[in-house]
C-alpha cells in the first residue's frame, strides 16, 4: 500500500501505482488539510468575496459573477466544455500515473475540494477504473485541461470509461464498483483540471523507462566494444576524476566493471596497432554522461512537480488560532493582536507547465543523442572494413544478408528521434482570447518523450542483436563477466544468427527485455563509489 501525502510521492512510486496496480491510501494528515482548505473556501464563499472559478466565470469571463444557484452548474460546465480532447486514447498506465498525481497535488490541502474527491480518484484506482482520456488537447498553461477534464468528466458518471478491459460508460463503470457519481461543488471542477498532472505523469513513465534504458546503453556498449576488440582504457578512473562530472563517472565506473575478466581484452592487450578506439567506443562515458545527467535533473523537476499544487486559485488556510478556532472572517480581516487570518485565495500561474515541458525535451535530446552514438557502433560492428569480422556479421556475406537491415532499422529510428528532439516547450500559441498568451506545449513535450523512448528501445534491441553476435566471432574468448552474463540473457531469447531469417522477432524480443530492465545489469557498480574502481 502507498500513502500519499502531497509531499513525498517519489517517481518509482508512480510508475508502481500506474504500471503494477499497487494500492494507494491517503494519509490522515492530509485529509485534514483537505478539510481545513475546504472550510475556508466556504467561509470566503458566505462572505461574498470574489474569487475565480467559484463565483466568477473562466478566462476572458473573469469578470463575470456568478450566482450561488449556479456556481455548482458552472463547474459541471466547466468540465464538460473542456473535456474536448481528440485523438488516440492514452493507454491505461498513464491515466493511472494522472490519476494518482492529481489525487497527491489535490492531498496537500491547498485546493479547496471536499475530501470526497480525493477519496473518489483513489477509489477508481483501487478498483481499476480508467476514464478514456483524448491525448491531443493540451497547451500545458492553465493546466493540461481536456486530458485533465476527462478524468473529472468520469468522476461525475459522465464520458467513457475502462474496467477490466471492457469500456462503456462511465456511470455503469462507477456502478460495477459501487461508486456513486461526483456532484461537484465549487470550485472542485478546477481543483480537478487546473494542473499538469497529464504532462507529469506521461513524462514520468517515461523517464523511468529512459533510466533502465542509460543502464542498458552500457551494457550494450560495452558488448559492442568486445565485440570489436577495443580497450577499456579510456574507462580508467583516473580520467574521469579529471572532469568528475557525476553522470560520466558512473558511466566510466559500469563499463569499467562490466569489461573486467574479459579473455577477449587478454588476447589483443599487445601486439594490436590501434592506438584509440573510435568516438563512439572511446568516448562512451561522456556521451552516455551527458544523458545521466540529464536524466538527473528531469527526475527533481518531475518529483518537485509531482508533490506541488498546481491549480488557480490556490485556497491557503493560515494555521488556526489556538483561542479563535473555527471563527468565520474574510480572508483579508485585519486579525487581532495575537490572532491569525483563517487564510487567502490567491490566483497565480503554478498551472504552467513551462520548467516541465522544458525538461521533457532535453530527454528527448538525450535520447536521440544515445540512439546515435548506438547506431554508430552497430555500424562498426557490421562495416567489416571497421570491425575486421565477416560483413555484416554472417559466415557467408553475398549469399546470406545477415543482420544488414538491423542498422536499417535501427537508422530509421534515429531519424525519427531526431525530428522528436525540436523542442516543444519554445512553440507557444497564444489561446483563450489572448488571456493565455504564453502557453508551455507540455503535452505535446511529454508524448514526444514517450514516443522518444520507444524508439530508443528499438535501437538498443538492434545494438545487442549484432553486438552478442559479434562477440561470438571470437570464441572460445570469453568477454568480460558483465557482458557475458548480458550474452546469456540474450541467448535465452535470441539465438545465434547461422542462416537468415526475419529480424522482426528478435528485434521485438529484445527490446521487451531492454524495457523490463533485463539487460540492464544493474548489479555491475559497487555500493561504494571509493573502492576498487579508484585502484585502477
């Protein structure tokens, strides 16, 4: 069971919850903050106060007021007019992954919604129901509304919706699990759809696939680099303490480990003419660095947005006051000697998605950065003017093919990740009347990641197809202790290549082994970075 507080949801967590179906629960802490926030808001609301989204219109209509009759009818507008997404449905882990964040942001007690909203977004989760949610709809400024709305939509019975992998209607889905449907009150349609809780959580399963793929880029590389008997010199300790970025050290320091023992390093350490390797073996810890590093900081922005509230108004409640608990004043009353206002509605801009759309995009850099330094050395190993083995690593090249399309395949990817490396998040289009004149084009950086991702799975597949070939050239040799271990994952899934046959399945078998982390040989880098590696 996960507990979720508004403060400390990690991105494992997510990926958990969205991928494995864990159970969540919230904390009773923050149940009382929801209720505290909720009881300000309604303390503001009698007192007539103006605040935006409860008893004023939306955008352009902010300065429209809105009668208490109708402020219940106006949020349940609100999410059926922006539930206005198109396009191919989000699969069920990253509805779950927008779920669990919107229910975290909404625990903090800063959104005035009643406590039953977040117990209800849970309790779709527990139950495994997945409202259909649009991914074309969001700029990612005033929240990512349309995704954001359809999830509200199912809560209050309206839309479409999955269980067990049936899709109906929302409202008989909520029956099957007996759950009533949602009336919303005010100001809960914004406290639903005011954030970027579809960019985070598309985003954040995606990272988390991207850093079982920089431990499976290592390994690949390092099989590569037996495979055309290169040196691990250039791993060496020493070099990287000169330029002691963090993510080029554990780079170096994995490829380091997983080379030691190599017999094939033993047969060419003299005698062979080479003084360097090429670029893409030699400078392996850089390039790979370079995307640990960015990696590195989309994990803080993402797990720093996963635990902060993100809609407008935000409905702040000051901490009681030990002798006036419960007293009923405007937000603004100037307080007593001694005494602290019950709190404020502030408006502000926490929805946009700017610092997170901008971080999603450098991944995708990343990304296609390590998908070309992969498909350089697929090259290598299949050029046997670069390699010195048999073209295209099959016995008997003119006759037989061998893995030649592999780097085809592996090329067109690339290109594709090229295109879906253009930033995102510097394409704002102005919307809403102008109101929204800058806007962060977070979805659109959050399905590039995604699709960004896929691919790079499919160069890896390409670079462990060709590379455990190659490695086998040189038998009875033996490669070193991580790469061999990787081999024999392979091999239980991949055999050797003799005559030719269609690359599809391989190709799609090993890339289902890079995503579940399977050859990313995690084990390879002791617990202490001061030990052996620095003897070296």
């Amino acid at each position: 069971m996960i507990t979720i507080d508004g403060h400390a949801l990690t991105l494992p967590e997510v990926e958990a919850v969205a991928r494995d179906r864990r159970p969540v629960r919230l904390d009773p802490d923050a149940a009382e903050r929801v209720r505290r926030s909720r009881a300000l808001l309604e303390t503001l609301l009698r007192s007539g106060q103006p605040i935006y989204g409860v008893n004023t219109g939306f955008g352009r209509l902010a300065d429209v007021r809105i009668s208490p009759a109708d402020q219940r009818a106006l949020q349940h507008n609100m999410v059926r007019s922006h539930a206005a997404g198109v396009g191919r449905r989000l699969c069920a882990a990253e509805v779950r992954a927008i779920m669990l964040l919107r229910a975290n942001t909404l625990a903090r007690g800063q959104s005035g919604c009643r406590l039953v909203v977040v117990e209800r977004l849970l309790d779709l989760l527990n139950h495994g129901v997945h409202p259909e949610v649009p991914e074309l709809g969001s700029v990612g400024a005033s929240g990512d509304l349309a995704p954001l709305s359809h999830v509200a939509l199912a809560l209050t019975g309206e839309g479409r919706a999955e269980l067990d992998g049936e899709v109906g209607d929302a409202a008989e889905m909520l029956r099957a699990v007996g759950a009533a449907p949602l009336d919303l009150a005010e100001k809960e349609a914004v406290a639903l759809i005011n954030g970027t809780q579809a960019t985070t959580g598309i985003g954040a399963l995606a990272l988390c696939r991207f850093a079982r793929l920089l431990d499976a880029a290592d390994v690949a590389g390092a099989m590569s680099l037996e495979g055309l008997r290169g040196t691990p010199d250039p791993f060496r300790h020493e070099i990287h303490a000169a330029r002691p970025h963090p993510g080029q050290v554990t780079a170096a320091r994995r490829l380091w480990a997983l080379l030691q023992g190599s017999g094939i390093r033993e047969s060419h350490r003299t005698g062979d003419p080479r003084v360097q390797d090429a670029y893409s073996l030699r400078c392996m810890p850089q390039v790979h660095g370079a995307a640990r590093e960015a990696r590195g900081y989309a994990h803080r922005i993402l797990t720093t947005e996963a635990n902060s509230t993100t809609d407008n108004p935000l409905v702040l409640p000051s901490a009681p006051a030990p002798d006036r608990q419960g007293m009923d004043a405007h937000a603004d009353a100037e307080p007593a000697a001694g005494e602290t206002n019950p709190g404020s509605v502030l408006s502000g801009g926490n929805f946009h998605a700017q610092i997170v759309a901008q971080c999603l995009d450098l991944v995708a850099i990343a990304a296609a950065d390590m998908a070309a330094i992969c498909e350089r050395r697929i090259d290598r190993l299949l050029n046997p003017d670069l390699s010195g083995l048999p073209a295209f690593l099959t016995t008997r090249p003119g006759t037989r093919s061998g893995l030649m399309i592999a780097q085809v395949t592996a090329a067109d990817a690339l290109s594709e990740m090229r295109v879906l490396a253009t930033p995102a998040s510097v394409d704002s289009v102005s919307t809403s009347a102008s109101q929204e004149d800058h806007v962060s084009m977070g979805m659109a950086a959050a399905r590039k990641v995604r699709r960004s991702v896929e691919l790079l799975e499919v160069v890896l597949a390409a670079e462990f197809l060709c590379a455990a070939q190659a490695v086998e050239f040189h038998r009875p040799l033996r490669a070193g202790d991580g790469v061999e271990r990787a081999l024999a994952t392979v091999r239980k899934h991949v055999p050797p290549l003799a005559e030719d046959r269609p690359l599809s399945t391989d190709l799609e078998a090993l890339a289902a082994l890079v995503r579940a982390g399977e050859l990313s040989e995690p084990e390879v880098v002791d617990a202490d970075p001061d030990d052996s590696y620095r003897q070296t």
